[in-house]
C-alpha cells in the first residue's frame, strides 16, 4: 500500500483551513472545502463517498478562553480524501493520530485564532507523517483499531453517565471497575506496546473525571462571580443616581 492511499489532508477550524498537505493535484481539494462547509458542529464521523474516493472528517467541539472573561466557541474538522479501495478503517485512524498531535501542539490557544493556512509551515509536514505511518502499518492499524473500539464502548457509557455521576457528587469508582476489566482482558488477547497505549489511556480515566468536576466548579464559580460583579455595580451606579453621590 502506498502513500497514494491517502492522498489529501487538512486540519480546520470550523470552515477555516488552518493547515493541509497534499502531493497531488486535482478537484479533490475543492470538494473536501465544500463537505467542509456542510459538516454538522457536532463530536462525530462522517465519510462522504465521490468518484471512487472516499471524503472522511472528524469533528470536535471545543472553545477557549479569551481576555476579559469571554469564552470562543468553535469546532475542529479533521480531514482526509483516500482512495475507494482502502477502506475506512485506516483514514479514521489517521485523523484520529493527527487530532491527538494537533491537541498536543495547539490546544485551544493559537488554533483559536490562526488565520487560514497560516500553520502550514508547522503541522503541514506532520500531516505527511502520519499520512506515511497509517499506509506503512495497516496490520498495526488494524489492531490498534479493535483495541480502541473495545475501550471506546466503555468509555461511551461512562460518558454518557458522567453528567448524573456530577450532579448527584457520588464517586466514580464503580465505573472505573468497568475500564478497569476491560484493560485486563485487552492486555491477555493483544501485548504489544502499541495496543497497551490505548489501554493505558483507559486507566487514567479516574484522574479526567476529577479534573473534569475541578474545572466544571471552577467555570461555575467564575460565572457566579462575574453575575455577583455586576449586580454591584448595578446597586451602586442606582445609589449613586437617586443620591446624587453619597450624598444620601
């Protein structure tokens, strides 16, 4: 299998294409800015079909703080046009590869607010790097995609159960249990270093989930604050109005 397999890649915020690469020429690149425009904002998989190539986008909400309190809210699109013929295993692990590596190098910070291809010259050629991994290691993806598929089954239910484990402030142990099992029976059927990153990540699920109630009470305490902030102000610029100063 050869790099033409996977034959062109971007990386977007919303409809603004912050980096892409590609060693092909063709309408390819307009048609994946067109599904682009067209992507729901919302955390999913979509792969559009055309002319024996297959269009694939991952999409990821997200926002990022900004001064003076104001919070930007947008979305990453992750995108890669492969050939019919290999599949959609392999393109999906590519972009999932890539929006790990971009979250790691940008975070919400300067992707927040890059102008259109202006990280082409940073992120362009790891998008050829792992273009060039995923074609080099079918068998590897292949298994690594099993693995994660297990780990996000469970995971899923976790998630979906999170917003009642924080509104009612109860422990999370038993859910970790959950992962906990599964890492056990993943490592017995697959030991090799590749496929204990993805159980591994599992573990580490108890730590996110008290760093997500830490940084859910810190957001509402910021907002409680805020609110705080300007009803003051409101009695005191009455006060000073009906008493003409201090007057009173």
């Amino acid at each position: 299998m050869g790099q033409q397999s996977l034959i062109y890649s971007f990386v977007a915020r919303g409809t603004v294409i912050l980096a892409e690469y590609t060693e092909f020429t063709g309408n390819f690149t307009s048609i994946a800015s067109q599904c682009l425009q067209k992507l729901p904002a919302s955390n999913n998989k979509f792969t559009y079909n055309c002319d024996n190539h297959t269009f694939n986008y991952l999409v990821e909400d997200g926002y990022s703080e900004l001064p003076i309190f104001s919070i930007l809210i947008f979305y990453h699109a992750y995108c890669v046009v492969a050939i019919e013929s290999v599949g959609r295993q392999i393109p999906i692990a590519f972009l999932e590869r890539v929006k790990e590596d971009f979250n790691k190098r940008y975070g919400g910070g300067k992707a927040a607010t890059a102008v259109a291809n202006s990280l082409n010259r940073d992120f362009g050629s790891k998008l050829k790097e792992h273009m060039q991994y995923c074609v080099d290691h079918p068998e590897e993806i292949s298994k690594l995609a099993k693995v994660k598929a297990q780990v996000s089954e469970v995971k899923g239910v976790m998630m979906e159960n999170i917003e009642k484990v924080l509104d009612r402030g109860e422990k999370i142990e038993l859910l970790v249990d959950k992962t906990e099992n599964l890492r056990s029976q993943v490592i017995r059927n697959h030991c090799t270093n590749s496929v204990l990153y993805f159980i591994f990540k599992a573990q580490d699920f108890r730590q996110q989930g008290t760093k997500m109630r830490r940084k859910m009470w810190l957001k509402n305490m910021k907002v409680k604050l805020i609110v705080l902030g300007i009803v003051i102000a409101l009695i005191l610029i009455i006060i000073l109005s009906v008493c003409h100063g201090f007057k009173c």
